[in-house]
C-alpha cells in the first residue's frame, strides 16, 4: 500500500490506526454535519476506495483483508470525534468552525508522525510455528513418495479454502525434488506463475523430512500482494516439514509444519492471519496427498 513506505510500516499503529483515523475526522469536518450518518461515510468511501485499488491491479486481495478491520473501525472513531467537534463548537458559540485549517494540518501530520517514530524503533523478530495434521488409510511406505514429489495437480485437486478461494493465493500445481549441488531441493509451482524452492536440510526415508525455504525470484509477492514478501523487512517464511507418524489401526498421521517470523508491534493480529492463511496452504496440501494415497 502506498509504496513508498518500508515494508513494516503496514503493521504499525501509524498506518492501521491513525492513517484512516485522520482520514475520517478531516472528511467529516469537511463535508460531515450533524448528524450521526456522516462518520459512517469514510469508512464506507475507505472500503470502496480498497476495492478500486484491488481491481485496477494496484493492491492484493490479502493486504486488503488485512487492513480493512483496522481502517473500518478508525475511520468511524475519527468521523465520530470530528462530529463531537463540531458539536461542541455550535454549543458554546465558537465563531470558528472546529475544521479550520490549523485543524486539518495536525490530523494529516499525525500518522506520518507516529510512522516515523515507529521507523525509528522497529519491533522485534518473532518466531512462529502453524501445523496441521491429517490421518491417512495407508502405511507409511505408502504415504512417504507423495512426500518428494506431486507431480501434474490438477486445479480441482485439495479443498477449498478461505485463502487460495477468496483472498486469491494460487493453488499448488506442482512439487518435485531434485538434486543439486550435492543437496536435494523441492522446486514447488503454484498456478501458472509462481516458484520457490524447499531445500531439504533433514530426511529421514519413511519418517520425517524438513526444509528451508528460498525463494529465487519475486513471484511470489508478484502474483499474490506485493507488499507481502514471504523473504522481507516484516515476514521471513523460514521452513518447514513433514513427519509421519504410524498408527495402530495401518493408519500413518501425517503432518505439516511451517515455521515463519514476523515483526510487527500487532503480532497478535498478524499471527492470526499467519495461523489462518498458511493453515489453509497446509490443509489443502494435505488434502491432496490424501487425495492420491487413496486414489
């Protein structure tokens, strides 16, 4: 959004809160009366403006999604404060209306204010961790090949999922490993355009197998949100692995873990976007291994 901020100015308070704060109290001192109606019209211009911006191809659908919650309810708060502003002001006769220009300057300065501060002092890295399990009506012999690769997934393959049918993150099209450079290396497809790469860094035939990832080019953020980078200033996908793990009955539990960083000041909101998304991404992966294992 607005590209010339830094990446990890998207998750400060700055830009989730005091941005559309600011937005919403000089819209309504502008063009705002009396009544309660006028602060529900910036939020409301906010949310038409985010899908504008989605369809001419200029934000993504998941940075949308995002900050839509946060421009909402502070649009609303500072359209509600301008409000009693002017309220006040009739009340006890000011001459002047409360949306002059002195006013107007202080909001539009405040969140660039508070972006530049939190430039100064960016927050710490965090570690994260988002596993989903499935079991599967097979041996783990059976299961372990479709650990290496999934060749040719057909887009109907998996399941559906809030991420990859709503917010529009393409769907796995394509896994193998490969050996390169003395090491074994996943290179994944989603869609048609998306590539990065799993480089195994532990493996153990029939039991468990874990990765780093690297990402050797911007696909990724290219055809998702480009202001999401899965290797930037606010979130680094670090890995990640399978473990099968055998049942009584023949049955293997299979699961699927992924390990990220974030650094944001609301790491609480973000990580449950983190848990959301990417347990999403691990659910229809497994989906599609239990897919082919009973195929």
């Amino acid at each position: 959004m607005f590209g010339g901020f830094a990446e990890n100015v998207y998750a400060g308070f700055g830009a989730l809160f005091l941005l559309p704060f600011s937005v919403g109290a000089i819209f309504t001192l502008a063009f705002g009366r009396y009544s309660p109606v006028g602060c529900l019209v910036p939020p409301v211009a906010l949310g038409f403006g985010a899908i504008v911006l989605v369809q001419l191809g200029l934000e993504g659908m998941v940075c949308i999604a995002m900050v839509m919650p946060f421009w909402f309810v502070a649009a609303l708060g500072g359209g509600a404060v301008a409000l009693f502003w002017r309220y006040a002001a009739s009340r006890e006769g000011e001459p002047s209306e409360p949306g002059n220009r002195t006013n107007v300057i202080a909001l539009a300065a405040l969140p660039f204010a508070m972006i530049y501060a939190e430039e100064m002092a960016p927050p710490a890295w965090q570690d994260a961790y988002v596993t989903r399990s499935i079991e599967l009506a097979a041996p783990a012999a059976e299961v372990w090949p479709m650990l290496s690769s999934i060749p040719d997934i057909d887009p109907g393959e998996g399941m559906n999922t809030f991420t990859h049918d709503w917010l529009g993150i393409p769907r796995p099209s394509d896994a193998h490993l490969v050996e390169r450079d003395g090491k074994l290396v996943r290179k994944a497809r989603w869609g048609e355009h998306i590539r990065f790469e799993e480089i195994v860094t532990e493996i153990r035939p029939g039991e468990s197998m874990k990765w780093r990832f690297a990402f050797p080019d911007t696909s990724v953020q290219d055809h998702t949100d480009r202001h999401v980078s899965p290797d930037g200033e606010m979130l680094k996908i670090v890995g990640g692995g399978y473990h099968l793990t055998p049942m009584a009955d023949g049955k293997t539990r299979l699961t699927l873990t992924t390990h990220y960083r974030m650094r944001s000041r609301l790491s609480w909101y973000f990580g449950w976007w983190g848990d959301r998304m990417l347990g999403d991404v691990e659910r229809n992966v497994l989906a599609i291994i239990e897919q082919r294992v009973m195929a």
